[in-house]
C-alpha cells in the first residue's frame, strides 16, 4: 500500500508496487532522492491540520524527524499530514567580492524558477499538493509557498500563467519540528499577543493569560500544530542539525514556516549595498550569508466558486463527492451514495471583500491612525515611529470569509504576492500578523565583517547626507499592501495599505526573550542528560545563561546566536545551547546584549533576565499489555483481526502516539492512538504466522517498545451438534465449538425435526 513509501529507502522503493523512487536535482549541492507514491492519493478536501510526520518514520530512529513537537496533533491525518512531507529548504550562500560586490556561490539555482518547478513537482507526488489542476483543467497554486529567510539571495518566482499547468509534467523523470510549543517570554506582557488565543492559536504562547470573547477563528489552528511551527522556526533559522540531535534524528525544517508571519523588511538586504555602493565597495570583502529558502508543500486547494455541473455532464465518470469538491470551494455533492449523486453550488459571499483594521490584536502601547478604507499606519500610542526591533501585533479583518496575501511592492496581484498572513490560505474573517523592523545601525552593520569595519562605515555613511536618507528612507518608512478574496474569487477593490515607520534615532530597545522552543516549564524523558534549546530574541544579540542568577559578565556559558541581520526567523533571531540536566528540575538564566557590531561599547543594551524551566518525567513510558497472542483460529482465509496496545508511565499517565510493523515491514501509525490505548483493526489478514513490533512516544520524548507473535490458523473441522432439544418451548441447540449459526441450517435442522421427531 502507498502509505508506508514513505517509510522505505530508494534501494526498498520499488519492492512496493504502490511506491516509485523519485529524483529532484536543483543544484550540485541540492539534491535529493524520495519513495513516493505510484499514483498520488486523492485527499479530503478542506481536511487538515494533522502531522503524520509526528509519528512517521522518524520515530525512534530519527526523533528529531517531528515526532516530539506534534505529538498532539496527529487527529484527522488530513492532507496537510501527507503534504508536509513535501516542505524542503535550499541554503544559497552569497560572498562579497572586493571588487565586484555580492556573487552567489553556492546553490545558486535555487533562486529560480526551476526550484518552484521540481519542488511542486515532488510536492504534487504526495497526494493532492501542490499547485495542481483539477477534473476540469483549472489549476491553482494555494498548495504551496516559498519563504526567503536572510542573506542577499533572490527568492525564486512562483509559478505564473501557463507555468503551473507545465510544472505540474515537467521534469517527471526526475519535518520537522521538534519538541513543544514556544514559550511566550516577553509576549506574556503584551496585550495582543495575549489575545491571540481568540484566534484558536493560543497554546503557541502558553495559552495566554487573556480569556477569549471572539472565536471567529475558532479552533482553526491547534495549539500543537503552531508550536510544531514554532519548532520548524527554529530549525529553518540554520540549526536543524543540532536540534535534530538532541532528540536523535536530523531537523531539515522550513525556515520558519507560513503558518505565522513576521513581516520583516528583509528586502532591506540589499538596501545597505546600494545606498552605500562606493562607499563601503572595499569593506566586509569576503564576507559570506547564508538565504534559507523554503518550499512549504501544503494542501491543494480547490479554485474560488467553481463550474459545480461540470462534474455532472460525463455518464462514463459518474459524479463523486471528491471530483465534485476539486471543482471549487462552493460545490457540494447532493444525495451521496443514492445513485442520483449530483454537484451543487452552495451559496457563496456576495460582493469583494471589505478590509478593516482589527483593534483587538493590536499589541497594547501601539495604536492605528488615520484608519480609512484603504489602509491604516501603525504608530506608537503617543504617535511616534515604532521603536526598531520592537514587535508589534497587527490585525485586518474582512466582512466575508477571504483568504489574504500581502506584498512590500505596490501593484502586485494577488497571485503574485507571496506574503501570507498567519492562517495562511484558510477562509477566515481574521488575519494577523507579526512584525517588527530592523535599525539603520543594523542595516550598515549587514555589509561590513566586524565591529572596526562597522565604526568605520556608520562614520562615513553618516557624514554623506545622500547616503545616510537614502538607508533611513528605505528603513524608515514600510508599507506593506494588502489583496483578500474571497471564496467566490472576488478581491478587494483598489489597494489596501497598511504603513508602518521606524525610529531613525540610536537602538535603545533592550534585547527580550520572544518566545523559546521547547517551552519553558516542559518536561523531557526521563533519561535525558542533556538537550538544545532555541532562544529567540528580538534583535540580534550576544546572549550568556547561568544557573544561578547573576550578573551578565559573571556569566561564563554563551548560546550561539544567529546575528546577521537576514537571521530573523517568525520568532525573531534564533541563539541555540545545549543544555546539561542533571537533576528532575533544571532552572537557567538568561541575558542578552543588543548590538554585537559595537564590539565592547557601552552603549550596548543589556536585557533583563529570562527564567528557564526544563523537568524530568518521573517514569519511563512504557507498554503495559499487546494483544492478541498466540494461536487464533478463524474459518475462513481472511479475517479480522484487532491490535490493542496499552501505554502507561511517562508523561500524562501513558499518553502516546504509537506505531506498529507487520514482520519488520515499515512502521506505520495506529489508526486509533494519542491516549493510552491504541487500536488498529486489519480487516483481512491472511492466514499464517505475525510479528508484530510496536513503539511509542510521548510528548516528552519517552519512547516504549514491545512485540507481540501470533498465528492466524485456519479451522478446517466444521463444527458438530452434540446435542438439540426443547427448553420450555424452546429450542436449544448446543455444539462442539463456540459459532454463529446460518438460518439455512436452522431452517435444515427443523426440517429434519418436523420429519422424525426429536
């Protein structure tokens, strides 16, 4: 069966009918071979949100592969669960050239088009992914996104036009998150990201301490969905290889992920180089940065409105609720399985959408102005520019369900936009962002290699009054435009603009704790001796830890920091550290100093210090009870068997998500799992001798492992009557074995019973 493809190397690939290897080449440094589907299963349209990846075939082996971080995510195993599996990142490094200025180096395909062509291609193997057409030739291309995380590298078109429908054949020869939501650090005492748990995405900051009113949003977004995100923030940000060994696997991550947006103008890279070209031509020579680019595979989805009877004018492909819904958001089937199945069109929103700015996400200490129906500027509470590095919630809502794009350039449609609010292309009512912007310092401090070269490019820059407006008019003012639809493809008239500007004035923001990952107060296995642990800041910083609360130069253990200015992820700039837990509770401080191209100056910001929490489980996971065992007769060849598994210990009294394989084939996830007990039914297993392996995890990492061995015999001897006779008026008959009796033999025995008697 297609489903354990995945599961299965190239050399196996083929062994499964089901699965063919496939071959995605981008760049010499970029390639890569995958097990996929023969032919790509159809998925639940609408159906999402579940991570199979959680429990996939990194478990165990490769724990860093998600299975920690979404372990309470895997419910419905929808299409974004299969889709996942399509999300790559591509690391393009560019070097300054003295002279010559910035040159790619490595990777340098994937700023093109050819890398959203072979992704989507892969991407579309896994199931309904992907920019794909439908039974109707209409094709869309909501199933993917592209994500450009630092450096000076381009991110690569989408596909346009015709593009879509010849990526979808071209080159057809040819997850991870880790453990826990993020913990809310300086959100906790931020009035709008306390309110995102109106949106249904509480759990990503600890659930928040504001109680929600508005649920318009609803549970759209799991808690542990986004704290996997959370995850794959960290692991995008360049450092999947050490949190993929610290829970034994390998993080590839995705950059930090569509589902949340920080709208960062890292288009602001290559404003330091043209602002000071000949100026600072012969500074930060053989400097190298690093561009995360990002494919996100998600869910196809269907076009707006839809042509609904066209799915009911071919007699030879009668009409099916799955090539119905594949016609547009708005077609439903009618009369499912009476044989007069039919598609319909539901009523759709009448009318564009129309934008407005939502006050209730708004991070407390900001506030809009001059709010029109065209757009709003974000300004401080007082009217001032907002603070450089300071985060600031925004919210816009729409008067129909509408999914949002946005874009730092004017004029772009809304196909060609590839900016994403938090819930992505979901039809909501609400649409959030993050956002925060960076200092002109930090932007000069981009293009030189050390805090020498710095001082001596802000010097000149800021002695050529061309050249210095030049970078504070691209920092300064932001504008971000904004394009909703709606489910019957209509966008909102004219452009909606929503401006920020920033503080031109020195950086006096101390650096804060944004958000860490694993949250704080988590609980790890109980035999761990030592974890990693991202923290994210939100300015680039030097950060030290303790444990014991002291002083910033008492601290002697520093995390490692991601500190170029293109480093941002979703959370903000990523430090990571390789924690010791010698004990059941294990409590760390943390201080960080802004500003790290001044060297020792002392105008440098100390932030105030950050608790951090990691505990122990205080019993292994493990697996109390596997039935069934031992011999189990049937009378047939085929019959139905059940596996049940109880899980007890670890965290949450045994709660877990386990797997099971069949005579060391690829695990697979149970259909029924996520408690302490599991289930998995096999409707026609052969008759013959099992092994059945089983393994688990729990969300702390505790992983339990059992076996269990039986033989399905097949009873050859028919069952005899030992003995018939009335009971009172009723007729008893007893047998040699325990069976359902037929009515043909009752109706026989009768007979007999009416022709001799008892």
């Amino acid at each position: 069966m297609w489903e354990d493809c995945s599961g299965r190397n190239i050399a196996t690939c083929s062994q499964n009918p089901d699965c063919t290897p496939k071959v995605v080449y981008i760049d010499e440094d970029f390639y890569f071979t995958a097990c996929v589907p023969q032919y790509p299963p159809g998925n639940e349209f609408g159906q999402g949100g579940a991570i199979t990846s959680a429990v996939g075939s990194e478990l165990g082996g490769n724990l860093g592969g998600g299975a920690l971080g979404d372990v309470g995510n895997l419910g419905s195993g929808g299409s974004e669960s299969i889709c996942d599996a399509g999300t790559k990142t591509c690391v393009v490094v560019y070097e300054k050239k003295c002279p010559g200025g910035w040159e790619c180096v490595k990777n340098c395909e994937c700023e093109k088009i050819q890398f959203t062509q072979q992704m989507n291609n892969y991407c579309r193997t896994l199931g309904d992914c992907g920019a794909y057409t439908n039974i109707a030739g209409k094709t869309t291309d909501g199933g993917y996104s592209i994500k450009k995380e630092g450096g000076k590298a381009k991110e690569p078109p989408r596909l346009m036009g015709l593009e879509k429908m010849y990526a979808i054949n071209a080159f057809s020869s040819g997850l991870t998150s880790i453990t826990g939501s993020a913990d809310p650090g300086f959100y906790n005492n931020v009035q709008g990201m306390n309110l995102l748990q109106n949106f249904g995405i509480e759990d990503m900051f600890s659930a928040g301490k504001v109680s929600a009113n508005d649920d318009q949003l609803g549970n759209m977004f799991s808690g542990s969905n986004l704290g996997g995100t959370v995850g794959g923030a960290a692991v995008g940000a360049g450092i999947g290889g050490g949190i993929g060994a610290a829970t034994g696997g390998v993080g590839v991550g995705f950059a930090g992920g569509s589902t949340l947006t920080v709208i960062s103008p890292l288009g602001l890279a290559a404003i330091g180089a043209l602002a000071v070209v000949g100026i600072m031509y012969a500074l930060g020579c053989g400097k190298q940065e690093e561009t995360e680019i990002t494919f996100e595979c998600k869910a196809w989805t269907q076009p707006s409105g839809g042509n609904c009877d066209f799915c009911n004018n071919d007699p030879q492909k009668p009409c099916s609720k799955y090539r119905c819904e594949s016609l547009g958001s708005n077609c439903k089937i009618v009369n499912e399985g009476t044989g007069y199945d039919k598609c319909t069109s539901i009523q759709g929103e009448d009318g564009p959408p129309i934008l407005s700015a939502d006050e209730k996400i708004l991070t407390e200490g900001y506030k809009y102005q001059s709010v029109s129906n065209n757009g709003f500027e974000v300004r401080t509470s007082s009217g001032e520019c907002v603070n450089p590095f300071s985060p600031v919630t925004i919210g816009i809502d729409t008067n129909v369900l509408s999914s949002c794009r946005y874009s730092e350039e004017s004029g772009e449609t809304y196909e060609e936009m590839s900016g994403n609010f938090l819930e992505g292309e979901v039809l909501s009512k609400n649409h959030t962002a993050l956002t925060f912007f960076p200092s002109v310092d930090s932007i000069i401090a981009g293009e030189t290699n050390n805090p020498a070269e710095f001082s001596q490019a802000s010097e000149i820059i800021k002695n050529n009054q061309t050249a210095y407006d030049s970078i504070l008019d691209k920092a300064g003012e932001i504008n971000l435009y904004v394009k909703c639809r709606n489910m019957n493809g209509l966008e909102n008239t004219g452009v909606y603009e929503v401006n920020f500007c920033v503080k031109p004035g020195p950086d006096l923001t101390p650096p804060v704790v944004l958000a860490t990952a694993p949250k704080s107060d988590s609980y790890v296995a109980k035999n761990t001796t030592s974890w990693i642990t991202t923290f994210f800041i939100n300015e680039p910083a030097e950060c030290k830890y303790n444990t014991s609360d002291v002083g910033y130069f008492e601290m002697t253990k520093t995390l490692n920091c991601k500190n170029n200015l293109n480093d941002a992820t979703l959370l903000g700039y990523p430090c990571t550290v390789g924690l010791s837990l010698p004990e059941d509770e294990n409590k760390f401080y943390i201080k960080c100093r802004d500003q790290p191209w001044l060297g020792e100056d002392t105008k440098r910001n100390i932030g105030a210090g950050y608790v951090y929490t990691l505990k122990k489980t205080s019993t292994d996971l493990t697996i109390s009870s596997i039935s069934p065992s031992g011999t189990i007769t049937r009378g047939s060849e085929t019959s139905q068997v059940d596996l049940i598994v109880s899980t007890t210990g670890g965290f949450s009294s045994g709660e877990a998500a386990c797997q099971y394989s069949i005579n060391t084939q690829p695990y697979i996830t149970f259909a029924q799992t996520l408690s302490n007990e599991h289930k998995q039914t096999f409707t026609s297993l052969n008759i013959g001798n099992y092994s059945i392996d089983v393994r688990c995890i729990d969300s702390a990492g505790n992983l339990a492992y059992g076996n269990t061995n039986f033989n399905l015999e097949l009873d050859t001897i028919p069952p005899g009557i030992t003995r018939i006779y009335y009971d009172f008026g009723d007729l008893v008959i007893e047998t040699d074995e325990d069976l359902q009796m037929a009515q043909v033999w009752i109706s026989e025995i009768l007979k007999f019973i009416k022709l001799y008697g008892t």
